[in-house]
C-alpha cells in the first residue's frame, strides 16, 4: 500500500516514520523547502506529559474576561467576521463543562504518557539529537492560591500515572538556582521529572533524513490545491503545484492529513467538516549569554502561562494564545511581554538583542483533543488538530495511527476516529 502523508510538520514527520516502519511505502510532502518550518518550528519546546488539562475548563470563560482588553493577555480573542472562529468559540465553551473538561484531560494524559515512552524508544533506536534535556518540568506559582491547588493538581497528575512531586519556594530553588532573582515572590512549584525539553524543528529535520534514508519519498516546495474524490467514495488523487509553478497530480492508496491548521480548510470542499481553528502563539529564541543564570530545568509559569525551555546555548521562551484567525503577523507587543518575563525573572541570562521573534498557529480542536483515525471517506485518515500538545504527542499519535492503518489495536485507551 502506497501512503501519501500530507504535510510535514511534527505530525506529519513522525506519521511518515511510523508508517515505513510498519512496512508501508511513504510520500510525504509540504509546501515548505523542508520539515517543520511552519507550527512545528520554534514552540516552547515541553514535552509536557504534566500539562493534560485543556485550555477549555471550568475556570477559562471567567479568566478570559478577566484579561479582556490586556495587551499581553495569555488569552485573547480578537472577533472575526469569520463563521468558523465563532463555531470554534462557542464549541470551545462547550468543552469547558467539567465533565467535558474531565473527559478530555484523561484522553490527553493517556496519548501523553504513551507519547513520552514512544520518543524514548524512538530517540534510542535512532540516537536523535535535538538540543534534548531530560531535567522535567517545573510548574511554577507565583500567587499563594495556586500554589495551595497544587496538591491536588500533583495527586490528579499521578492517577494517570504521570510523575509530580509538589515543591516548597526552598526545593524550586535547589532544583533550579537560576530562579533566584524573582524567589521573593514565588510560592512554590509542581516537578515533573519524567518531562523533557527539545527543539521540534531539529527533531522534525532530522526524523525527515531519517525517512529519506529509509526510502520514502519527500516531495519538498509541493503545495496541495485541493484532493480529489469520488462522490462519497475514496480519494483518487492530489492536485500539487510544483516550486516552478507547474501543476501534477499526485496518486496513493490512502492519505493522511497533517496540514495543521490548513486541514479544515481543505477537507471542506469533500464535506468533511474538522473542528479545527489557528490558535496563534509567539516565542522568542535568545543566545544565552550566562549560563549560570538561564534556567537549564524547563518551566511553565502558571500564572502568565509562559514556558521556557533551554535548548543547547539559546533559551526558548514562548507563550499566549490569540483567536485570530490565519493572521501570522508578529505582533511586537506579544513579543515584548515574552521578553520582559524573561528579563525580569531571569536577569542577564540572554543576549535580548539577538532574540528571534517567532510566531505560529496551534491547529486546535475545542477541547485540546487531537483528531486521530480515519475520517468519513475509508482511505483518507487524519493524525491533526494537537493544539497546545502537538510535539509532546507527535510520536504517540503517529505511532497509533501507523498500528490503526494496519488493522491493530494501539496500546493506548484513546477516543480514536473511525467514520467508517
Ligand atoms: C507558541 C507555541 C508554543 C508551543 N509550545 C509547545 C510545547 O512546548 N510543547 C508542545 O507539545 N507543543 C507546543 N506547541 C504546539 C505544537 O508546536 C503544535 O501542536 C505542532 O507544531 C503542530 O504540528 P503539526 O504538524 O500539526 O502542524 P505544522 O507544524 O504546522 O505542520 C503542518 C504542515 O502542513 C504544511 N501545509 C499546510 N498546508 C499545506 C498545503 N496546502 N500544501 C502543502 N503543505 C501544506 C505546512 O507547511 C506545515 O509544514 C506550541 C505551539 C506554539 C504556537
């Protein structure tokens, strides 16, 4: 069986490996020169196996208010004329019923906790290097009510059997010294040890040379127009256009979509409607120019919901989420309060002036829940829609749906798709 994989960022990368793996013949291919250089290129860098919870819960609407008209909001909607942000919005309150929110948490603890041992297994068969470091995450709380949650938060975390261990203001610090400039006003933080931290793209890259050695075929600078089907029946064809501006039709006998945020679009026009929408984030890249004071343990701050992750001599500090549709524009205001965090919790520990400023849209379902299995035509699958989570669950994901393709049973309790 022939696959075509459509798209190559994270998702789409690791959907390729998986699939030669399992003895398939694979194409994959982007409109980019190479892999991961859209979502999958500069995100904060977490494997963030303790960060299950969507967006979407019982506390989000009220916070959300709260931070309306706040220029560096962690969240912010900003309304469009567009049908589909207000479909998302409004399924993404719907999500935020606790049950709902309950649901989802569990599909995402399970995908993320088989994710972690996937990428192990996958970075010790291949010997991988992506600027990794295996230190866990530290959750930090800078308000005393946060961090008095915190046990309860560490004790959910371990019924999905993920490693969380709640520390006191004393134990941040030995664990992370370089939090020292702002220890006064931290409360506490939650450690999770199994996490890990890396950069996407260099993983992305170096799984796509990876492919290519194993014989799949990469079809770079390959923009797909629109995907051709039988009324109702299976996909037949691809229409690409070419770096050169020629046009080809490209043939396989079953698809995956990975385009991240672009997949809703394209599956339309064949009546599939995905419930995803572009979540937009910014992160900034700094060379570190002390290492005693840049953090080498990734963080998440809790309350401005920023994380930072070391990667090799750069520091990676990415965070807010903007409803704005397809808009990538980076906003210098965004930027300027990733940058500010940075310097005020982490004084002298980057080169500021050499920060790169990135930003990319999160393909994000209502509740955070990725949409993995086959769609409503039989030989057109999806691996998409990963949101806040899409490296931390890029390798489970893929390697569910590789075992779905082929007729098996994935080692993992997840609401997999089969429309069929
Ligand atoms: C600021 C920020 C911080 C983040 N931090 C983290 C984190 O710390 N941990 C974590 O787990 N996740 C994080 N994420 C989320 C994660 O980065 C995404 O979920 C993930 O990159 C999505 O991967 P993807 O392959 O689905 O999409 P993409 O990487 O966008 O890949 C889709 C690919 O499809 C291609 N494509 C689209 N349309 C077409 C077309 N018509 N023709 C050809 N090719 C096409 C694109 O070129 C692209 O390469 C973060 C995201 C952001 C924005």
């Amino acid at each position: 069986m022939h696959v075509m994989v459509l798209g190559a960022g994270l998702s789409g990368v690791t959907t390729a490996w998986y699939l030669t793996q399992a003895g398939l013949r694979v194409s994959l291919l982007d409109r980019q020169p190479g892999a991961g250089l859209e979502t999958s290129f500069a995100n904060g860098g977490q494997i963030s196996i303790s960060h299950p919870e969507p967006w979407a819960n019982p506390g989000a609407p009220a916070q959300i208010l709260r931070w309306l008209g706040r220029p560096d909001a962690p969240l912010m909607f900003r309304p469009s004329r567009d049908p589909a942000q207000w479909r998302w919005g409004l399924r993404f309150l719907l999500e935020c019923l606790p049950a709902r929110t309950h649901r989802n948490t569990a599909a995402i603890a399970a995908l993320a906790v088989w994710s972690g041992q996937q990428l192990r297994a996958l970075r010790a068969q291949l010997g991988l290097q992506y600027d990794q470091l295996g230190r866990g995450i530290l959750h930090l709380f800078y308000t005393q009510a946060e961090y008095l949650k915190a046990h309860e938060r560490a004790r959910a975390l371990r019924a999905f059997g993920i490693d969380a261990r709640v520390l006191d203001r004393v134990q941040c610090l030995a664990l992370e010294p370089a939090l020292a400039a702002r220890a006064g006003t931290l409360a506490g933080g939650i450690h999770a040890a199994g996490d890990e931290s890396g950069d996407a793209h260099q993983f992305t890259r170096a799984l796509a040379e990876r492919l290519a050695a194993a014989g799949a075929t990469l079809h770079w600078e390959t923009e797909l127009l629109g995907l051709e089907a039988a009324p109702g029946g299976d996909i037949a064809a691809a229409h690409v256009r070419r770096a050169d501006g020629s046009s080809e039709v490209l043939r396989a006998d079953a698809w995956v979509v990975c385009l991240g945020s672009y997949g809703a679009r394209m599956l339309a026009p064949l009546g599939i409607r995905l419930p995803i929408y572009p979540v937009k984030g910014y992160s900034i890249t700094a060379p570190v120019s002390n290492p005693a004071l840049a953090p080498s343990v990734s963080l998440t701050d809790e309350s401005r919901r920023i994380v930072c992750s070391r990667l090799g001599e750069r520091l990676r500090v990415a965070g807010t989420a903007e409803l704005n549709g397809f808009d990538t524009v980076v906003r210098p205001e965004r930027i300027a309060a990733i940058t500010d965090w940075v310097q005020a919790h982490f004084p002298g520990a980057i080169d500021a002036a050499r920060a790169e400023p990135w930003a990319g849209l999160r393909p994000a379902t209502p509740g955070n829940v990725p949409l993995i299995g086959r769609s409503a035509r039989a030989n057109l699958w999806l691996n998409t829609g990963h949101g806040t989570l899409g490296w931390t669950l890029a390798c489970g994901s893929a390697a569910a749906l590789a075992e779905l393709m082929c007729k098996r049973r994935p080692g993992v309790d997840f609401p997999f798709l089969d429309a069929s």
